[in-house]
C-alpha cells in the first residue's frame, strides 16, 4: 500500500495542475488525532472549484486512472457539487468531493475535521487546529430522550410480531437494524454523559469496544441475536433489561422523566406473547 505521505503529493499534485481548482483540505480519520491509525483510513478530501459546472470532471473520468488501478468507485451528486469514492487495488481508498468554490467557507466551517493542503488564493487563512468537536455525542433534549426510549420499546412489538409470522428476515431487520440502533444511541449518550460530552464514539458505535469497561462491552454485543428464533426471544429479554437500566440511569443522570409504564407493560405483552408462541 501507497504511504501517506505518497498519496497526499500524488493528490496536490492534481490540484496544481488544474487551474480551475483553488484550494484543497483533507477531513476524516486521517486529521483525526483520536481515531486509530491504521490502513484502512480513508482520504477524505475536497477540492474547491472555481465555476464547477463549467468544468469536465464528472464528464471525462480519465484523471481517475491517474490515481492508481481501480477496483470499484461510486459517484454521488449533492447540492454544493458531486463525489466520487475510489477503492483502488492496492488498499488506497479515496473519496474525492468536488465543491463549488463559491462552498468553501460554509463546508470548511461544518466539520472540525480540517487541513488545509492547498489554499492558491490565501481564501481561508489560519484555521484551528483538527480536532473531533463537531463528532462528540450531543446531549439529547428531554424530548429526544423520550423519544428514543419510546422507540426502543415500541420496535420490540415488530420483532414479536415477525417471531410469530414466521418471518425471520423481516424480524432480523427489526431487532438487527431498527431495535439495535435505538440501544447503541442509548449507549452513546451514556458514554456522552460519562465524558461530559466531549467524545466521540465514531460512526454507528465503533468504537464503542475500547470507550466502554470490558465487562459492559461484552454485555452490549450480546444483544445481538442468532438468526435462531429462541435466540432472538432470549436477548429481546436481554434488550429489555438494557432498556430498563440504561433508560432509567440516564433519566437519573439528565434528569428527565422515564416511561415506568411503558417498560412494564411491554415487557408483560412480550412475556405473553412468548408463552403462547410456545404453546
């Protein structure tokens, strides 16, 4: 795999000599002084175009192959300009996001995360140093609180409805998917309140694994089911007793209401359901 240092002049390298781009800055994990280095970092770059609709790249795709050997790349377009993500052969995955130059304080400003590799027109100055704030779990509002709990009750339903149809696939999105990312947001803002929300628990919890004491780590990943229906009852058990401790200390901790009612009476429905799913 390219070293860093390689790709990065590789990178600028391009942007020189284009005219038509002004200024380029790296964000992500690679400006990340909290993330885990390693080669499986992406580039996070952007590059800031002056008149981007009057340009070729999205048209002619050539500059791609000046990057390395491709394996599979995916574009996007959005409102400031498009993206392309490359996987290349040799490891080196970059996503490259083309902006209008006309962005470039708005985007430089929307994510901490920020270097300034190239600036050809001195546009934006001294920016602070790289850092995570803009990724810290935000403390949740009484009502997002509520929410979210209400949520994490209310999905179980699907999954016992799915149980007793039959239907493993549908009840597996349900509790894999929609159940499990109630629970890691709940997780999420107890890790929040334990740093006193100045952290950053990475995309979709990833690393949770080393924010969290072995113990109660190992805990939370065995809420995750076999696609095994007797399984899938014994830790919507488990979830329910996640949802009861973890709801109701965050409630202690924000000083928000917790839903007593809600927690009893859908652990009752699940009991009975179970009960007559056995019979």
């Amino acid at each position: 795999m390219r070293k860093e240092a390689e790709v990065i002049e590789m990178i600028l390298r391009f942007a020189v000599s284009r005219e038509s781009i002004r200024a380029v800055v790296l964000n992500g994990s690679r400006v990340n002084s909290n993330a885990p280095k390693d080669d499986f970092r992406d580039y996070d770059v952007i590059f800031f175009v002056k008149d981007l609709q009057r340009t070729d790249f999205k048209q002619n795709r050539k500059w791609i192959d000046k990057f390395g050997e491709l394996v599979i790349m995916q574009h996007n377009n959005f409102s400031e300009g498009y993206i392309f993500m490359m996987q290349y052969k040799d490891g080196v995955r970059i996503d490259l996001n083309f902006c209008d130059l006309k962005h470039l304080q708005k985007e430089v400003k929307k994510d901490s995360l920020t270097k300034v590799l190239l600036d050809k027109d001195d546009l934006l100055g001294k920016l602070t140093p790289p850092n995570d704030r803009t990724y810290h779990i935000k403390k949740p509002t009484e009502k997002e609180f509520s929410e979210l709990v209400n949520e994490a009750w209310w999905i179980q339903l699907y999954v016992v409805k799915g149980i007793c149809r039959d239907e493993l696939i549908y009840t597996k999105y349900m509790y894999d998917v929609i159940l499990m990312d109630s629970l890691r947001k709940l997780m999420s803002w107890k890790i929040g309140f334990r740093n006193k929300w100045q952290i950053n628990a990475g995309k979709c919890g990833k690393w949770f694994k080393r924010l969290l004491p072995k113990k109660e780590y190992e805990e939370f990943i065995q809420l995750y089911p076999k696609a095994d229906y007797e399984n899938i009852w014994n830790c919507l058990s488990q979830a329910g007793k996640f949802i009861h401790k973890t709801g109701k200390e965050l409630a202690v901790m924000l000083d928000y209401d917790y839903p007593e009612q809600d927690d009893k009476n859908v652990i009752k429905y699940i009991q009975e359901m179970k009960r007559i799913w056995e019979c």
